[in-house]
C-alpha cells in the first residue's frame, strides 16, 4: 500500500485511542502523542507517511508544528483536526500546509474517505517520481567524442545561468536531451519544466496553449485555463521547434520576452511571468529570418546563447557506445536475453551514415533486440545494413578477360551450385559453428538451417 506508518498528535486520549483502533483495524503501523514535544520523539526514532494533527495542542500550535515539518526531506502528509469548521479555519489549515482536514466531531466513515485520499496521492507522487527517474536516465546524453565533451561544457556553463538558449540541429539529433540537461542544471531544477511543441498544435490553438484563455474567449472555451507560460513561473519553458510559430504570435512572443508579461486571450488582465526560455529549431533560421518568415529582433531575443547539436556522422566514436546502451535498454524493456553486436553487425553500424541521427539509431536497434534470435549475436543483415567489414575481406575479383569466343556451357557453375559450396565453405572455416558461418555469409541461421536441409534431401538423406 502507498502509506504504512501512521502518528496520531491529539491531547484527547478517547480522540487518539478510537483513532487508533480504527487504524489498526485497517493493519496500519499507528503510534501516537499527546503533544508536540512527543510527536517529535516519535518522528526521531521513526518516519511516517501520515500525521493526524490537532491544531490546538498543550505545548503549542499544530500549524507551526506543521512548518517544521516542511523541512523534513521525506515530509509525511497531514490532516489537521480542529473543533473550528469554519471557512477561515480551513483556510489556515490548507495554507499551513495541511492536506486534509478533519472536523470534530467526526464519523469513522470520514477517516476512511481520508485514507483513500491520501492512499491515491501518495502512490501518484511515488509514480510520478519513479517516471521521472526512469526519464532522466534514459535520457541522459551518451557519448565520449570530442563533439559531445564540447556539448556538454556548454550545456554545463549556461545550465548554471538564466541565460536563453537557442538549441539547433538536425532531426533526431537530441535537441530535446539537451535542454533537460539545461533545465537539470540550472538553479530553476526544482521548479517546473514546461515542454511546448509548437509544430503540433494548430495555429488556431496555440496562443492559447502559451497565454491561456478566459472563459468564453472563442467557441469551446468553457471554462478560464492558465497558458504554458503561467503555469512556467518560476520555471523553465521549452519551446520546441520555435520555426513552426505564426508572424502574429512571434510579436507576442517578443512581448513576453521583454516585458515578461502578458494577457489571455479574451483578458485584459497583465500577467506577470519570470520564467527561463530555451527553445529549439531544425531550420536555418537566419535563412527564415531573409525570408521574411521570422522576426529577426525575435531571433536575436532567443539567440542570446546558440548551441549547435552535431548529427551522429560527425561523432561516429559515439555510435558503439550508444548502440550497446540502446540494445540494454530495450532487452530489458522487452524481457529478451541478448548476446549483443557481432563483428560484422557492429562494422555495419559503424559504417552507416545516419541520416535519422541518434533516433535512427535508437529504432534501428529496438526493432533488431526484438527480432533477434536468442543465443545470436545481431547481424548487420538483421539490422537492414550493409556489412563492409565483410566486404572489405572479400578477395578482389580480377577484371574479366575480352574473348571473342564465348565459354563452354561446362565452365559455367550454377548459382545454386555455387551457393552450396559457399556455405560448406563457410561451415569448414568455422569448424562446423552455424552462427558464425551464417554471420560470414551475411544470411540469418534460419536461412542456414533451411538451405542444409535442402542439401540433405538432394542427397537422398532424410532431412
């Protein structure tokens, strides 16, 4: 269950002891106190998910017992108790810090609906934080090569800043990876980060999506809804491909950037905003700006700090590295033993161009993990690549001879002829290991299997 230990903090022991048998009836973990000086012992020698506090105890008031508490590192939810269920004594409660609260007199039937709360946002935060562990790191940038060490420097020297950051590159480079290292580290890390992506929402749209709306502002606006960038405050806001932004909506854009303010759309109300801008871009848009398709004052606003992502062929001292990340990630994401790289499917990776980047890369791996047989190592015909390594060993054939005179049927050998005695061959190279003959022929060790069978049936053999 998402919460275990409970601390009941009530000077009424009849409130503490019908507390705690209900508690205990559900098998909760319960201790208890009569005062904040005990509660506090009891936080000492334990730590717990869920505190029912009375506010007004003995030795002090709960809400500011609830403050302290606020600098714990693991905080335990609180539910204030209080013979006061007024508005303003609810309000207290929330401000303080409370997550709930209970009136007295109160049912068990209430506890019950609190501990089904607390139970269901207790296990979204322990969700949402295993998701985000498991997004960081598999969304780290990998690699060793000059160019990366050269990336993360300067994702390092302006992470630190309030600096707005233009990040540029082709598709599938790890545009977006960069700027959650940007935000990872910058003092705004605690803070929210905000991700739009203006290529996917409409023009009709996306204001709205950046400033809100008021209701009733256009057809479908039901209700008042805060913009990306208000709800960026005190944050970060990743603009990502900032090209695809209409003329009209790059001034406001600028506005924000200035002024750092801005009106929903049908309101009049100024909203301030501080928030930290980086945005990204697969265009020239120097280019754009030429071409009258984007602002040029816009342009130098996002600017400020450009970093250029190098395209996987100009780091290629990377693409083993990432290759053998990629192929751990997904065996473990889809439960398959793998035996990894053989030499000629790594020679083929290495000898790729890439035009897709590190996302080819990443898909190109994913789809081979899954078809990969178990116990083989992945081949570069598996992969869909060429196999220069192979190539590369194969003895040069020498150019053919002018004749006038064409060859007797009895010097041509059959391609099926030919085929047989290559894979023997190969099988005699290899001490009869059918992988590695399969792995020198360039074809899967089904195809093998299949074609010896054949062999097998041609020779009068039972296959």
């Amino acid at each position: 269950m998402a919460l275990d230990r409970i601390l009941i903090v009530d000077d009424t022991a009849i409130i503490r002891k019908s507390l705690e048998e209900r508690l205990r009836s559900k098998r909760y973990a319960v201790s208890t106190a009569g005062s904040i000086a005990e509660a506090e012992k009891r936080l000492l020698a334990s730590s717990f998910d869920l505190i029912f506090l009375d506010m007004q105890l003995p030795d002090g008031d709960g809400r500011v017992f609830i403050e302290r508490l606020s600098h714990n590192d693991n905080k335990p939810l609180v539910v204030m108790i209080t013979a006061d269920g007024s508005v303003e004594s609810v309000v207290e409660c929330m401000r303080s810090g409370a997550f709930d609260y209970l009136p007295k007199p109160f049912a068990m039937t209430q506890i019950d609906l609190i501990l089904k709360k607390a139970a269901e946002f207790q296990r979204a935060v322990r969700v949402t934080d295993f998701l985000n562990r498991e997004s960081i790191a598999q969304r780290e940038i990998i690699g060793s090569s000059p160019a990366i060490a050269r990336l993360k420097d300067l994702i390092h020297r302006v992470g630190r800043t309030n600096a707005t950051v233009m990040i540029s590159g082709e598709n599938g480079t790890g545009k977006e990876l960069v700027a959650n290292d940007i935000f990872l580290n910058s003092q705004r890390s605690a803070k929210p980060f905000i991700k739009v992506n203006c290529a996917a929402i409409s023009e009709t749209l996306i204001e709205s999506e950046f400033f809100g709306h008021e209701k009733g502002s256009f057809t479908g606006a039901t209700d008042q809804r805060d913009g990306r960038f208000e709800l960026a405050d005190g944050g970060t806001i990743l603009l990502d491909e900032i090209s695809e932004i209409s003329l009209a909506l790059q001034a406001k854009l600028l506005r924000v950037l200035q002024e750092r303010e801005f009106e929903r759309v049908g309101g009049n109300k100024t909203i301030k905003v501080d928030v930290r801008v980086l945005a990204t871009t697969n265009r020239d848009l120097l280019k754009a700006v030429e071409n009258g398709t984007f602002r040029e004052d816009l342009y130098y606003r996002l600017n400020v700090f450009p970093i250029l992502v190098p395209p996987l062929r100009e780091r290629t001292g990377d693409v083993e590295i990432l290759s053998n990340h990629f192929l751990e990630r997904f065996s473990k994401e889809h439960g398959i033993k793998s035996c990894g790289f053989s030499e000629v499917g790594m020679a083929g990776l290495l000898a790729h161009h890439w035009p897709g980047n590190v996302r080819e890369l990443q898909n190109v791996v994913e789809r081979a993990a899954i078809l990969a047989e178990e116990g083989v190592p992945i081949s570069a015909e598996l992969m869909g690549l060429a196999s220069p390594a192979a190539t590369a060993t194969r003895p040069a054939v020498p150019a053919p001879q002018v004749s006038t005179n064409p060859p007797a049927a009895s010097q041509v050998i059959p391609l099926h002829e030919l085929e047989k005695r290559a894979i023997f061959e190969a099988l005699e190279r290899t001490n009869g290991n059918r992988t590695q003959a399969a792995e020198l022929l360039q074809i899967s060790i089904r195809t093998l299997r299949n074609k010896l069978a054949e062999y097998r049936v041609d020779s009068g053999e039972v296959a």
